[in-house]
C-alpha cells in the first residue's frame, strides 16, 4: 500500500468516525440512549486522529453516562497532536468526574518537572487535596501556583474554599493587593474572585462589604445567563399535574427492581452532603455524591415528562422501567463498582421523584429540610459549579424555594410512605436520634461510630467539603439572621413580606 493510499484510507475511516457521532446525535434526539451508545462505540473503534473529535465523542459519552467512554474519548484527546496541557487536563478532569483523580495524579508524577509545577497542574493537584481533606497541602500547592504565575482569580477562589481569613490576616493583605490587578479578567474568573473576597470578608465579621462582593459575583454571573421564573413554574406545575397516583399507576410496574442506591435530596446546603458523609460511612455503603446518572436512564422517555414515558412504555420494550433500572444500575457500577450499595445525591432529584418512586421502588429516599433563610443565603454565599441560574439573585432564590416547597408537599402528600424527611436542625441538636432512623429506613443494620464521619478519608466535591471534615455541631444554625438587613428580596418572593 502506497503512502497517499494509507492517507486516503486514514480519511475514509475518520470520515465514518464523524458519521457514527453525527448519528448518535440523531438517535439522541429520538430519545435511543442505546442506539447512541453502539453508535459512539463503533466511532471509538474506527479510531480518528483528530483531536477535537475526541474531545466531542468525550462530551457526548458523558451526556449519555458512559464513563469509561468518556474517559478513552479524552485520554484520546489528550495524546493527538500537537500534545498540549491543556488537553491534559482536559483528560484529568474527566477522570476526577469519574472519581478516578488516583490515575491523574499518577501520570502527573510521571510527567517532567516543568509540567508538574506548572500553576494549572498545581491548581488541578491542590484540588484533589482539598477533596480528600488535606487542607494544608491543598494551600500549599495553591501557594505555589500563584507564586508561579498562575490565573489568579481562579486559584484565590480555591484558596479562599480551603482558608480561613480570620485566622490569616496576611493571607488577605495579600488578596487584596492582588485584587488591584483584576480588572482584565473575564466574567468567568472575576466573579469567582468576587466570590472569593466575600469569603474572606465573612470570616473577619465584615459582613456588609462580604454581601457587596457576593452580590458583584452573581451579577458577573447573571450577565451570561438568567434565570427563567416562567419556564421553572410551567415545568413543576406539569410536575404536579401529570406524576398523579392515578396516572403513575398507568406505568407497567418494572419486572428487575433494583436497591442500587439510596437517594438523598433536598436544597443546595439544607444537610445533603452531611447525610451522605454519614451513610458512606457506614461499612455496607461503598460511596456516594452527586452522581448525574439517572437522567442519562431517563433520556428515552424525551425530556423526563409522563407523556414521554408513556410513549417509551408504547415503543415495544418488554420491561421498560426495569431497563431503566438496569440502565442506572450498570452506569453506577462503571462509576463506583459492581454490585455495591451507593449514596445518589445529585441535585434537584426532586424533578425526577416520580421516576424513581416507580422505577426504583426499592431504593429508599431521604428529604432534607432545613431553615429557609440559612439556606437561600448559604446558597447565595456559594459559587456552585453548575450553572444553577436560580442562585444567583436572592429574589430568584425566593422564587426557587416555593416551586421546591411545592414539589416537597406534592411528593410527601401522595408518596410520604416511601419519604423520609429529614429536619437539619433536628439533625445536629441530636445525630444520634437521626442516624438510627436514617439506619432503619436505609435498611442498614446498626454501626456505632457514624457520628464520626467526618474523619473519614473518602473525596468530597461539593461545596460542604470544608465543614463535613468538622464533628457535627449546630453553629450553623441561624446563620442567616447576620445578613438579615439584606435579604429583603428573598422574603418578598418566598414569603410576600
């Protein structure tokens, strides 16, 4: 075979490997999850050297769950010419996604100094430190990635998450000489630095000059995207009208049930991830977080709407929900291991409660609650790492709020036999009393030490990591009562003050 034949037959392969992910598109909008994922097999197997197109075959598996996909999608990504860091971290990210930062980091250690102390790869090692509670080498690596010229925003932002300023004096002399060369970064990196001094500015008790600053950051963000009120009341008022008893007993009942999981919801910050950090404690629970793989399940029912999921039920699948089921179960044994019993904390399972009431009837389903004050500030106060579009205004999260409340009182009124609701403040006033019953609902068997789980060594990725490293205590409590004089505007949309 000549060398121009080879060339040719090296297009002809990668213009097939386009085709496959062009198609897999197509059966995604169709709602063909399966026929999606044969189609990104098939491009995977082709092979392409393309970079980017590894990078969109990376997004897409994602899309549909398929980590391991994903994951060869990106470790493609980054070994195609010309071989960039940035592709690197690309590739580290997805494996920190995958809960795989144990691989990253090796082939981090392999690399050659210049790559090791680059300030991004610092930034990306610093934190995976702080996810698994090593706060002081996760500061002293962000230490050392602004001192090597890193993106300042973004590494004061994580620095600020790991810190504490009151403790610290000199560390916030620091950021704001350094906030007097911000005015070129973009509205990604600015309001991350806005968010930043706000932290520090909430540690020193200043807390008017912290709300200006958490307010600054969430109109950097609201300038890209808003939040639509309109769109968020038409879906939960259909929410409410169509996931009725009658109309869930009009769904074929799955034949394959499965107990994969235990599924914690509730609002941003209302004890989520406390919850979690003491179920995963316990010996027969392996792991847990904010695993986002239900809705990949959920895409043949076409947007997670009852008539979707009545028009799969009509499409000729023998046991429907039992493959959903399936579905979920086999995405959670790519990510966390075969047969092991996990904690599914992904935000707002609130939109998909009907769907796990009937597909996964066995799992069982905790609700945290808590003050609405606390937690509309504490979300204002965070900069979450999704888009979450209602957090950036305390008028929206007003807004918010209600539509969760109302969601909470439909669900617990039709199906509060399989809820079991959890108070935060009751929670913290008396762990013991709470994790008994949390053990019972769970179907767990009684494992002393569970109050103690914060000295657990696994990875935390939310935005609690900090405080479920610290005994459970109730200072949290009433929190909100200091920022009181600027939170008119959520009690005038949550409350009509």
């Amino acid at each position: 075979m000549t060398f121009s034949e080879r060339v040719l037959h090296g297009d002809e392969v990668a213009t097939i490997a386009h085709t496959q992910a062009y198609e897999a598109l197509a059966r995604l909008k169709d709602g063909n999850r399966d026929g999606a994922q044969e189609c990104l097999a098939r491009a995977l197997s082709l092979g392409s050297s393309e970079g980017e197109f590894w990078k969109s075959i990376s997004a897409l598996a994602s899309r549909i769950g398929e980590i391991d996909m994903a994951i060869e999608a990106a470790r493609r990504f980054s070994r195609t010419t010309p071989m960039l860091l940035s592709r690197y971290l690309f590739y580290w990210g997805e494996l920190t996604k995958a809960g795989r930062e144990d691989l990253a980091v090796a082939e981090i250690e392999r690399m050659e100094s210049q790559v090791r102390e680059h300030p991004a790869v610092l930034h990306f090692c610093g934190q995976t430190a702080a996810q698994l509670g090593d706060f002081d080498k996760a500061r002293g690596l962000y230490h050392r990635a602004l001192s090597s010229g890193g993106s300042a925003p973004l590494i004061w932002f994580a620095l600020s998450a790991v810190s504490n300023f009151k403790d610290s004096p000199e560390l916030f002399d620091a950021m704001l000489t350094a906030s007097r060369h911000m005015g070129s970064a973009d509205a990604n990196a600015g309001s991350r630095f806005q968010y930043a001094l706000g932290r520090a500015y909430h540690d020193l008790g200043e807390f008017e000059a912290a709300m200006r600053h958490y307010t600054a950051g969430a109109d950097l963000r609201r300038k890209g995207e808003r939040y639509e009120r309109a769109q968020m009341e038409a879906f939960v008022e259909r929410l409410v009208r169509d996931f009725t008893p009658e109309n869930m007993a009009k769904l074929k009942p799955p034949q394959r049930p499965h107990k994969r999981a235990i599924f914690v919801n509730g609002l941003p910050r209302s004890g989520t991830t406390l919850t979690e950090q003491v179920l995963t404690a316990h010996d027969a629970v392996s792991d847990g977080g904010e695993v986002n793989l239900l809705a990949p399940a959920l895409i043949p029912t076409l947007g997670q709407t009852l008539e979707g999921a009545f028009a799969y039920q009509a499409s000729g699948e023998p046991d429907p929900w039992g493959r959903v089921a399936a579905t979920y179960s086999r995405l959670m044994d790519m990510r966390f291991g075969a047969n092991t019993l996990v904690v599914d904390k992904t935000l707002l399972h609130s939109h998909q409660m009907g769907f796990i009431l009937h597909a996964l009837p066995r799992c069982p389903i905790v609700w945290l609650r808590r003050d609405a004050a606390d937690v509309a500030l504490s979300c204002f106060r965070n900069y979450f790492s999704s888009p979450m579009t209602w957090s950036w205004s305390l008028a929206d999260i007003g807004h918010f709020m209600r539509l969760e409340d109302r969601l909470f009182a439909h669900w617990q009124e039709h199906f509060g036999e399989q809820i079991m609701v959890v108070q935060y403040e009751e929670f913290v006033a008396n762990p013991t009393a709470t994790i008994d019953r949390l053990l019972v609902h769970a179907g767990l068997p009684p494992q002393p030490g569970l109050d103690q789980a914060h000295l657990s060594k696994r990875k935390v990725r939310t935005a609690s990591m900090v405080q479920v490293r610290q005994p459970i205590v109730t200072g949290r409590i009433g929190l909100s009562r200091r920022y009181e004089r600027w939170m008119g505007e959520f009690y005038q949309t949550y409350e009509g003050r």
